[in-house]
C-alpha cells in the first residue's frame, strides 16, 4: 500500500535506525534529466509522519546543492554532537567527489551544512556503504577499479582494501559484510564480484559465473549468513538474482528468475532475512525471499521503472521507490485499503476548484471521479508470509488465581535459515506468590478458626502487638472467648472489682471504729419540732408525710431510709425528689444506675470518660440491651470524638459484637489497600464473628455491605495470590450480593475438579446442571465438557446464573425499552424455563430469620403447587408461595437463539433480566402482581417438578426408628425450653425452630442425609440428653464446617438456635 | 515465587503467539503460526487437549475468551486477515462467526467488559480497527475506524467498566450509564484511546505519544475501585510506560518510564488485581514488577521457562537502573 509519495527525480537515503522521528533525504540524481533540462541539484529531507493521513510527505528543509548524486546513504556515526538528528549524510557526486553533510544543520536551515568534501575518486562515485560495526568506516567504489575506504574521524587520506583488480573496470555495487566487519565485497558491471578482507588487505574471493551476462547492479550480503551474499543482473538476458555461498563460490546457490527485464536494483531486510526486494525494467517492484525464491509480494506501481529501492532501517514495514517518471513513493508491504488515501485526494481535487457550484445551479458538484485510481488495486494484499517482526516469539499472561502463563520460542541459530522444528512448543502455567508475610498469616487465621483455638490466636496477637491500641483490641476480642467476659472487660478498662471491694471495705472498717456504739436507750419525741412531726408520722404509719418531712427538712438520708420503709412506690418517688434536689458530680451517674437508665450514661457522658461509661454498660446492663448501648457508645465516639476517640470506637463494637460497624469504623482509619492492612482487620473480624457466635444466641451468618465488600476483597487477594481454598473458605457463606456470588462462582470453578464430596453448591452456577427434579447437590457432573458447555447458555434448561444478572442490564437502548407494568412483565415469564436454582439467595438462613413468617424452604423439596402438608406451610401464606416462585424469574437471555441476547434491539429477553433484579431488593411489592398473575401456573422446569414430587409428599414416609430419636429429643428440648422461656420474643423463635426442624424430619425420612451427618446428629442428641447443651453447640460447629452447606442448610441454623437457647435457660 | 504448576507440550508445529487461560483459570488456548487454534483443559496440572480448530489461512496471532455468562466463545485473529469466533456447544467446538473485514493482517482481538454485551475490538495491520457487536440470530454488527493507525494497529485493550461518578454500583435496576473505553497502540508509535460517543460512533479522544518506535501492546488495568485509571504500553524502542489518568473527565494522562529494555518489548499484561505487571521482551525474558510505595517501578522477578524467585519485599527488590 502507498503510504506517500514526493515527486522528485532522487537518489534517496533513510535516516539511521536510531533516528527518531523517521526522515527521508533526498539528492537530485546525476545523469537524468526531466522536460525542463534544469541542471539544478538539491537535496532535501522530508519527514515519514505516518499519523498525517495524507500522501503528501511533510519536507522539512532543502539545501541547494551544486552537486547531483549517484548514490546518497545516510550513516549514523555522529560527527557533531550538536542537533538532535543523528549521522551523517554521505553523498557520491559526478566528479569523483564524496561529500559529507551534517543532516541536523540541514534540518536547521543552516548555509554551512557540508561537514568535509573529498574528490579523489576519478569518476563519478557510484558506490558507498557504511560499515554497521564500525559507523565511522564508508567504503566507496568509482571507476578504474577504484575502492577507498574512509575513516570519517579522518577523512583527508583514504585507505585502500588491497590492490586494485585488473583490469580495471567500473565498480557499480560495494557492502560491507553484516557479521564479520573486516569483509567488504565490491561488484561491477562485468559480473564480477570481489571479497575483501581488509586485516589483510587483499582481495580473498572473486565470484563469476562466467556467464558473461551478469551485469552486476546490486550486491547485498545476507543479514544473517556471514557467507552469503545475492548480485543482481541489469542485463536484461540474464534478469537473475543469484544468491551465493562463499563456501561453495564455484556456483550460484540459488538464482531468482522472477522479473522479466534487468533488474537495477535491490534491498534486503535487516529485520527479516527472508525479504529481498528488487526492481526492474520490468517496471515490478517485488519482495522475494531469496532463501527458496519464492515471490511474496508485488508492490502495485505504476509502468515505470525504478532505479532505487531502500527499506526504511526504522520502520521495517515500510520502503521507498525512486522511480524514473521523477517520484519517490514509499510503501508499506504490510497491505492495507487505500480507499481513505483516495478519498482524501479526491476531496482535495474537488476543492480545488473553490466553488463547489460554479455553475449556479444550486447543487453542488459531485466530487470528481479519478478513473485511473478506482483500478482493481482499492485493496492492497499483504505478503504471503508474515514478516518476522509481527510474528510476537514471547508471552506471558496473568490469568485468575495468581497464574502466569507463559510461552517462549527459542531457536537454535538457523544455519541454513529454514530448520526450526526441533523446538518443542511449550507453555508454561505458573504460580506467581508475591505476599509471603500476608499469605502465612491468613493461614495462622485460618488454622485458629479451624482448631477453634481463638484464645491462644488472640494471646499471641497480644503478644506481638507494637501499639497498645492494637494490644487493647486484642485482649477484647481475647476475652470474649473466656468465662466471666464482662468482668474481664471491666478489667482491661481498668476497673477491678475485687479492688473496689477491698477498698470499700477498708472505708467501712474505718467507719465502723468511729461509729458511737448503739445500744443504748433513746426517747421518742412527740414535740412540735420538726423531728417531732416526723416521730408523729410514724408512729401513726404515714411514712409518705413523714419522707416528705425529711426532705423538707433537708435529711435526706433519714428520707430515704424510710422510704424504702414505705415500700417500692414511695422509695422511687423520693428518689426521684432526691435527684431532683441533690446536685453532686456523681448525681446523673447515680440517677442512672438507680433508675436503671443506662442509655443516659451513655448518651450524655463527656466521650472524655467513655471507658466509665463503657465500664457502667459492663456492669449493669441485661444482656439484651448490653450490644445495643455499647453500639451507642460508639457510635458516639466515631461521631463526636476526636482521631483518637474513633479509634476506641472499634473496642465499644467489640463489646457489641458489632462487625459491620467495626469494619467500617476500622477501615476509616486504617488504609486498606495493602494486603497486610486488611489482613489486619480481616483477622480481627473473623475472630470477633467466631467470638459472637460463641457468645450470643444470634445467627451471625448475615454479612453486611462492608464486611461482604472486605472479605471479598480479601478472597480476591487470596485468590491472587494461588490460595483458591482459603478465599473460598474467607468468602462469605451466605449472601447473594452478585460479586460474591460470582466470586465465589469463579473460585469453585478455579479449584478445578472439586474432591468427591466436598462439594461447592453454594454456587448458583452449579446447581442449573442438576437433572432437572432431583433434589440436592448431585454428584458426577463434574465431567469437563459437559460441565462447560452448560452453563450460563440458554438452552432452555440453563438459565443464567443469577451472580451474572446484575450485569444483564447493560444494554442501554434495551433498559430504555422495557415493560414497566408488572401485569406485563409477569406475561412475559411464563415463555421461560423457570430455574429451581437460585436458591442460594433466597433460601438463606438469616433470610428466613428476618421474615420468619414468610416461611419458606428450598424449593428442591418443595413444589410451589398446592400445599399438600400442613406442616410444610403451616401459615398457608400465599407471600411464601411467591417466594418460592420469585427465585425461578431469572430467565435465559434467550432460548430460541443460540447466543444470550442482552443487546436484542427489542428488549424482550433483556427485560427478563431485569426482573430480579427489582425482586431482589423489594421482594414483597414484587410478589403481590405475581399473585394475582400466576396462580398454580408454573411451568418450565418447575412444572416438571411439581410432577415429579407431589406424590411422595402427600404421603410422607414415617422416619425411620434408628432415627426418631432425633425428633423426639429435639421436640422435647423445644417443649422444655418454650415452658420455661418468659418473653415472647424467645418463645416465637423456639415456634419457628421447631417448625423449621421439619426439614430435618423430611431429610431424615428420605433418608437423603450422609451419615457423618446423621450420626453428628445423633451426637447432639446425646449431649441434650445429659444436657451438655455447650458440648452439643461444639458438635454442631464441627457438623456445619465439615458438612456440605446446601444439606444442612435448611436446619442446622435453627438447631443451634434451641441449642443455644437451651443452654441459656438451664433447661 | 513463580513456580510452574504444569507445562503444557502444545505440540504446535509452529511457533506459539499467545496462550490465554478462560475465566476460571481451567482451560488453555493457544495459537500458533502452524494456523491452529488448541484449548486444553489444565485442570489440576493436567493437559487434555479439548479442541484443535482449524480455519484459519495464516499465522493466528492472538486468542480471547469471552465472559462465561455468553457461554464458551474464543476470539482468534489472524495473518490472514480473518478473525474467528469460536463457540463450544455440546462438548464441541466450531466456528460460529467469521469476519472478513479486514484487509491486513489482523494483530490483536480483545473482548469488552461483559457488562456490555458481547463486543469485540480488532485491531489489524490495514490500520483500521473494527468492533463486533453481537445483536442477537446470530448476527454480528461491525463498526469500523478508519486510519486509527497508519501502517498498523498492534494492540487493542479496553478499559474496565465504570460507571462515571460513581465507585459503587448503581441500584439495581437502573441503567448503568457506561461510557465505553478502550486503548489501542500502533505502527505510527501512538498509542490512542477512543471512546463511545452517544450517537454510537467511536471517537478518538486522546492521543498519548512517548514511544520512539512500533506500540508492541497496551493494557489497560483492571479496575480495583479506584479514580484512578492506568495503561501499560510497550514497544519495538524497548520502553515500557505506565500511563495514569486521576481524573477521567480532564482526560490527561502522564507516562511513567517503568524501564527500558534492550530489546523489543511485545507483551505487557496486568495480575487481576492490578498491582503486577508481566512484561515480555524480545530477548525470551519475561518480569514482573510491582510499584513501590514511593511510586517507582520495580523488578520484582525475572522468570525463565515458568521459574523464578520474587524479591520478599518491594523495598528489597532491585531498583530499575536509572
């Protein structure tokens, strides 16, 4: 493809490889004249700028010359330091005369740009060649045989390379060996070639074919062969390129027969050794490779010859073609379309004219037709080989999991230039770890969760602490792991009990030896004092009048005290008075820990002394209201508090139990963006959530916001990092916030074939390639293709995932488009499969727990038909049926056509998309259109479950009796505990368990259970029998963390919630 | 550490020019100058060769999977002007889309973030680069820009999707107003980034020249939920850059010289989580660096044939000379 082109009748030369950007000179060329007959001489330097669009090269000075040229080369020896252009320009002028120019003075328009000129050549100088090891070293040929070899560092005296050949004839062609730098080959029109070497100056080889044909027109040596060379023949009889071996000089190795007409001259690429280009009278420009002479590439050019040909040294795409119609063209052999060229051409012939109407006829002209240039060549093919410079030898790609991948291509120096093959075509897949410190501490983490050993975890955390806040935070999640935690708190804030004891009691011995002994008689006054008043009160009962008495009086000890004679009522009004009276400094302090009022403390306390309001929570606070105050107090230190206070923040959440308030408040104040950072925090929030699990009754399997962004950010350095079943193990269990859901996806896939048994249906993904109607996680999908091939493509059956669907609405014209209406959009369900599968969202636990009346179960056991077991919904909610149902609107992007469509113009599957999404964050304003739309009408997948299952729900099979036991023990516990639990609350939940414990029961019947399950079950059973309620939990810790999630899932919660709450009641 | 955890024998008969790991980290594909097209499965050290597609006429330069949620699509582009994409249904493998557009060498071929739909960039030697946006049947609409560079484009990468204005995702629901992005690098040494305007047509929005010679690759970084943008170029001048952009809406860029190789460099690729960078040279060398906490590009690794230590630390490791 032409790239551009300069109408001038030029010897040209590319600037050095070195040079940026590229230049072209140019030298008006000696012996040819144009129409004018101007004799005048120029030479010029034009910029390549390849991101100009245009044919036009952009010139960038001109000097007049009085010289013309036979051959212009540009070196890159550096003869002034001054410019930013490197080399230097070599000029062989008509008279034996080589001329050096200084190419940056030229750029700059200076008048003194020749450098050094020498004539002492006889005739014109035809050859020049820089030596490429040594750039100051040019040799040049004239006639008489003559060579000079020139140092430019001292270009007065000339060397010669021996003495000259007889006879003597013109030399037309010299080059200087490419690897070995003492050899330097000329050639003349004879056909002769000679090779010297220049340590011992003299010629060593001559190469004829004594064909007497070979007009010798060009020399090249190959790039890459020391002992390879090709001449080319002007003569048109013999129009060859002979390619020689000088280790076989007897010969031509290999002559190039492909132009009809002498060839004038050549080029061979230093950056692919199999490219060889040559022009001829034949007018054809080709690029051959000379190591087997096939043809790779014809230039398309016009019908005239070409003297010239030059690969750009920069550029290695590119070349220039001087012709002998007076214009330099310059191609690139990479193929391409010239239409933009054209255009652009064309739009300038057009407007040229400056009026595009000129004839006033109110249109304008069309643009004008070139005919000559709409010829067959609009585009232009590239070679048939790729050259070597695109063809990329070396990779290496991350990919997930911390692997690089990597491929090298290393050759053995090719001699001959073709073999390459024994090379084996490797790729290596490597594990990249470049957090060691990180990775050994998320494994510490991981072994303290697993061998539950939180307290020596914690003590050595304390142990290594640098700072004290960071020693205080873990003795606060320390002590959440020991007996007596709230006291242990008051300690580590300073406040002992035993210590305030013993100094009350020292005060009190002090006392009591002041105290006047008691004993003896004392009279009973009746006087009209105000002690007489008060003795009249009381002897008549009415200790109201005489409190208010006391306090009139001031004796405020005496009033209390008979107020608490006076019973509950009096003894809280007077404490009221006296709150209101009494002014000291401990007054609110005493207020609140007398009315019980602890949220005064901790709303109105000075956050100076918020260790004394934390201390007064710790001490008084009921269990249920404890989390939420030191909840409070944080909140209020976090807010209202200086750096250092928000930082104290984390021990009041630490108090609570607070995780998500201590992640955000952590990372308010950590930076986390490095890995040690997090690793920091993620340590503390895992012990804190182990902690709370252990302490209180409550499920901690909901993660919040911030902590599911923090552990999915630290399962995705994990997973960086090559540790795929740590983060799977630090990922959230529970959520369905798309990025972990397809996190998580994309770890369980990363693992590779899961072990058999463990494995990972907690992924949406995995559960659509279950045989549709069977329960559970199956094994034996795990075959490769088949596993791949399935998921996310809408064969009907495979609907996407629903980690994936928060993506699906990306196409903007689409959402533009949708159905608003929800009467539409449940119209256009039905058409779908509906999936069983995302389960994982809906079917959670804590879900449950929030809307416990929505009572639900994974569909998996359930048809969403109607209901045939009273047990199984024993509301008769209709809300849960469309609970049920709502999981399965994730629909295929589309099922007629091959491809998911979340582009069709029409919107119709993307909306499909679209509809979970609004489920998943406003469930029940969803579900109310879905009732009225869809009553027992389900279909797809669904509707061959309700085919399938019905049956064996309607008549339940009895449990088995090894088994009943369970049921009995855990019904009997829940009866135990609903009798003594007094608030309703409590007892709702242990409604719900027992409710929820259906699942159990249906699994058990099914007989669907492993048996590490069962016989776990069995264990926990035994210890509520010896009412080791705390050996039970542990049993049921080491069920949920060896045990398959999705199996256990429906129950296990609930059953540590009895549990636990049995083990609170003392039942 | 960089350890090899399996070597895979490709038994191309031609010299290998990318190998690409799917999504997951489990499947391999490769392409070779032999014209073919391979996907193993490397699970687990293993290496069971999956599909070998054959189609292409020329050298296939590079390969690119799809996001899973389409399904099992590999992109390949080709010497012989064609690019391929590839589909697995059923356990096999074929062609499902062939375009023709292109009237060079087609270098480099790179999926669009998947919240976009499928789109592919392609970048070729004829200087254009086209985009293939599936639209549903089948059916594969091509947008094509002209002259993005002269002589060439080598590299096409897009930037990660991110809702301007907003780190978080949007509520559900709502329509994600993305801006498309991607980078390319060419022939003409530029390296320009182009940008979807609202009428649908691509746009150049900014040029970022440093390169003295041929762009070999850009990367753009994966997004870890910061303002901050980066791209990774390389070159034939044997310089890597890292470029940054603070703020997308001032739209400027500054290079960083990571290092100046002596050779060309022709790949550079970013880690997941963006904070290592995998440059391959010329020379067979592939490294890795990392950015220290003083902002400066660091070696943390030379890895020969798979193998090589990591410097514990960034402060340890060796600084770049100059």
């Amino acid at each position: 493809m032409k790239l551009k082109e300069v109408d001038r009748t030029a010897m040209q030369a590319w600037s050095p490889a070195q040079n940026h950007p590229i230049y072209l000179a140019t030298g008006t060329s000696a012996q040819q004249l144009d129409a004018t007959f101007s004799t005048n001489a120029s030479l010029e330097i034009f910029e390549l700028d390849l991101s100009d669009p245009s044919l036009d090269m952009k010139s960038c000075a001109t000097f007049s010359s009085s010289h013309r040229y036979h051959k212009l080369i540009w070196g890159p020896y550096k003869m002034d330091s001054k410019g930013d252009v490197s080399g230097v320009l070599i000029a062989g002028g008509e008279n034996g005369n080589i001329i050096l120019y200084d190419p940056s003075k030229i750029i700059a328009g200076d008048k003194e740009v020749v450098i050094a000129q020498n004539d002492k050549h006889t005739g014109p100088v035809r050859a020049l060649d820089v030596n490429i090891f040594q750039t100051n070293l040019v040799a040049s040929g004239a006639n008489e045989s003559e060579i000079y070899i020139w140092d430019l560092n001292n270009f007065a005296t000339p060397m010669t390379p021996g003495a000259k050949t007889q006879p003597p004839e013109d030399i037309s062609c010299i080059a200087w060996n490419r690897q070995v730098q003492h050899i330097l080959a000329s050639a003349s029109p004879s056909g002769r070639a000679t090779v010297w070497d220049l340590r011992k100056n003299e010629p060593i080889i001559k190469v004829s074919d004594h064909s007497n044909r070979m007009h010798c027109s060009g020399l090249a040596w190959h790039p890459d062969v020391a002992t390879q060379m090709v001449l080319a023949s002007e003569d048109d009889r013999l129009p060859v390129i002979q390619m020689w071996d000088l280790r076989f000089a007897s010969s031509p190795l290999r002559v190039l027969e492909n132009h009809a007409r002498g060839i004038l001259a050549i080029a061979w690429s230093m950056a692919d050794p199999e490219l060889l280009l040559s022009c001829g009278k034949d007018a054809k420009i080709l690029c051959s490779n000379p190591n087997t002479g096939e043809v790779l590439y014809e230039l398309p050019t016009n019908t005239q010859w070409c003297f010239d040909i030059q690969w750009c040294p920069r550029n290695p795409a590119v070349l220039s073609a001087a012709s002998f119609d007076g214009r330099i063209s310059v191609y690139s052999i990479m193929g391409g379309s010239t239409d933009g060229l054209r255009q652009k051409q064309v739009d300038k012939l057009s407007s040229s004219f400056g009026n595009l109407d000129p004839f006033g006829t109110g249109q304008p002209l069309p643009p004008l037709q070139i005919p000559q240039q709409t010829a067959q060549h609009s585009i232009v093919l590239p070679l048939k080989k790729p050259p070597k410079w695109i063809r990329r030898p070396v990779g290496a790609s991350f990919s997930f999991g911390g692997k690089l991948v990597t491929f090298e291509n290393v050759r053995m120096p090719s001699h001959q230039g073709a073999e390459q093959q024994q090379q084996q075509h490797h790729v290596f897949i490597s594990q990249v770890v470049t957090e060691k410190e990180f990775l050994s501490r998320s494994d510490q983490l991981q072994q303290a969760v697993q061998s539950q050993g939180f307290i020596s975890y914690c003590q050595k955390k304390i142990d290594a602490s640098q700072t004290e806040f960071e020693k205080n935070v873990w003795s606060f999640l320390k002590v959440n792991f020991e007996d007596d935690s709230r006291g242990k708190y008051l300690e580590l804030l300073g406040y002992r009990k035993e210590d305030l004891g013993k100094k009350h009691i020292k005060e009190e011995k002090e006392e009591s030896e002041f105290l006047p002994s008691s004993g003896g008689t004392f009279n009973i006054s009746v006087s009209g004092d105000i002690d007489g008043l008060i003795t009249q009160a009381l002897l008549t009962g009415n200790f109201e009048s005489a409190v208010d008495l006391c306090l009139h009086d001031n004796r405020m000890a005496d009033a209390i005290i008979l107020a608490i004679a006076g019973g509950q009522e009096l003894l809280a009004r007077t404490q009221k008075k006296y709150f209101a009276k009494s002014q000291s400094k401990i007054t609110r302090l005493i207020t609140a820990v007398v009315m019980k009022n602890w949220k005064e403390i901790v709303e109105s306390c000075d956050l100076k002394n918020w260790r004394e309001a934390l201390a007064a929570v710790l001490t008084y606070a009921k269990p249920d209201e404890f989390s939420a105050l030191c909840d409070l107090l944080g909140t209020r230190l976090e807010n209202e508090g200086d750096s250092l206070l928000q930082t104290q923040a984390c021990l009041c959440y630490i108090c609570a139990g607070n995780v998500e308030k201590l992640v955000a408040c952590w990372t308010k104040a950590q930076d986390g963006s490095h890995p040690l950072s997090l690793q920091d925090l993620i340590e503390k929030v895992v012990i804190l959530r182990k902690a709370v699990q252990l302490t209180q009754a409550m499920d901690t399997s909901t993660v919040g916001v911030l902590l599911a962004a923090k552990m999915s950010q630290y399962a995705n350095l994990l997973a960086a990092q090559g540790s795929i079943a740590a983060a799977l193990a630090f990922l959230p269990d529970n959520t369905n916030q798309p990025n972990i859901m397809q996190l998580r996806d994309r770890l369980c896939r990363a693992q590779g074939e899961p072990v058999a048994g463990h494995e990972s249906p907690k992924i949406p993904y995995e559960e659509q390639q279950l045989p549709k109607g069977r329960p559970g996680p199956v094994a034996g999908h795990h075959q490769m293709p088949r596993v791949q091939t399935q998921q996310y493509y809408p064969h009907g059956e495979n609907p996407p995932p629903p980690g994936f669907i928060m993506h699906g609405n990306v196409n903007p014209n689409a959402a533009g488009q949708l159905p608003t209406s929800p009467g539409h959009m449940h119209t256009q369900v039905p058409p779908y499969p509906q999936p069983q599968r995302p389960q994982n969202g809906w079917n959670d636990p804590p879900a449950l727990n929030r809307v416990p009346k929505k009572k639900k179960m994974p569909e998996n056991f359930m048809p969403p038909v109607p209901i045939t077991s009273p047990i199984m919904n024993p509301l008769g909610d209709p809300q849960s049926q469309m609970l049920q149902q709502q999981p399965s609107a994730p629909v295929p992007l589309s099922s007629q056509s091959s491809f998911p469509q979340p582009h069709l113009p029409g919107g119709q599957h993307f909306h499909g998309i679209q509809q979970p999404l609004g489920q998943t964050g406003m469930p029940p304003s969803f579900s109310k259109p879905n009732i009225e739309g869809a009553p027992g009408a389900p279909i797809g997948n669904t509707f061959q479950h309700v085919q399938s299952l019905p049956t064996k729900k309607i008549t339940k099979k009895p449990i088995p009796d090894e088994h009943l036991i369970l049921k009995t023990t855990f019904e009997d516990l829940i009866q135990r505990c609903l009798s003594s639990a007094t608030d309703p609350q409590t007892k709702r939940k242990l409604d719900d368990a027992s409710k929820r414990l259906e699942f159990l029961y249906d699994k058990l019947r099914e007989q669907t259970l492993s048996p590490t399950i069962t016989s776990g079950l069995h264990n926990i059973a035994r210890s509520i029998e010896t009412r080791n309620y705390s050996e039970g939990l542990t049993m049921h810790t080491h069920i949920v963390s060896t045990s398959n999630f999705s199996e256990t899932s429906a129950f296990m919660p609930v059953l540590k919630v009895v549990l636990t709450q049995a083990n609170k009641l003392g039942v | 550490m960089v350890s090899v955890i399996n070597t895979v024998d490709t038994s191309h008969e031609d010299m290998i020019h990318d190998a690409q790991m799917d999504y997951y980290g489990t499947r391999l594909a490769t392409c070779s100058s032999d014209r073919s097209v391979k996907i193993f499965d490397v699970r687990n050290g293993g290496q069971i060769l999956i599909a070998d597609l054959r189609g292409h006429e020329g050298p296939v330069w590079q390969v690119a999977w799809a996001h899973p949620m389409y399904g099992n699509i590999l992109a390949s582009c080709s010497y012989d002007r064609k690019v391929i994409i590839w589909r697995e249904e059923n356990g096999t493998w074929e062609k499902s889309h062939e375009h023709a557009g292109h009237d060079s060498s087609v270098n480099s071929v790179c999926w669009a973030p998947q919240d976009y739909g499928l789109i592919l960039a392609c970048g070729s030697s004829d200087g254009a680069i086209s985009l293939l946006t599936y639209t549903g049947e089948g059916q594969w609409e091509v947008k094509k820009i002209n002259n993005a560079h002269t002589i060439g484009c080598n590299a096409v990468s897009w930037a990660p999707a991110v809702v301007p204005g907003s780190l978080i995702d949007q509520p559900s629901g709502q329509k994600p107003n993305y801006i498309k992005r991607f980078a390319s690098g060419g022939c003409d040494n530029l390296i320009k980034l182009w940008k979807e305007e609202e009428d649908g047509q691509w746009k150049e929005e900014q040029k970022l020249e440093a390169h003295s010679d041929w762009v070999r690759d850009v990367a753009w970084a994966p997004s870890i939920g910061l303002p901050t943008s980066t791209i990774a170029s390389c070159s034939q001048d044997g310089r890597v850059f890292i470029w940054t952009c603070d703020d997308v809406s001032s739209n400027t860029w500054s290079p960083k010289l990571l290092h100046k190789f002596n050779d060309v460099v022709w790949h550079v690729s970013w880690s997941i989580t963006a904070n290592i960078l995998a440059v391959s040279g010329g020379d067979n060398k592939v490294t890795l660096w990392k950015e220290s906490v003083d902002g400066q590009w660091v070696c943390i690794s030379d890895v020969n044939k798979g193998q090589g230590s990591v410097s514990a630390s960034v402060t340890e490791g060796q600084q770049n000379e100059q």
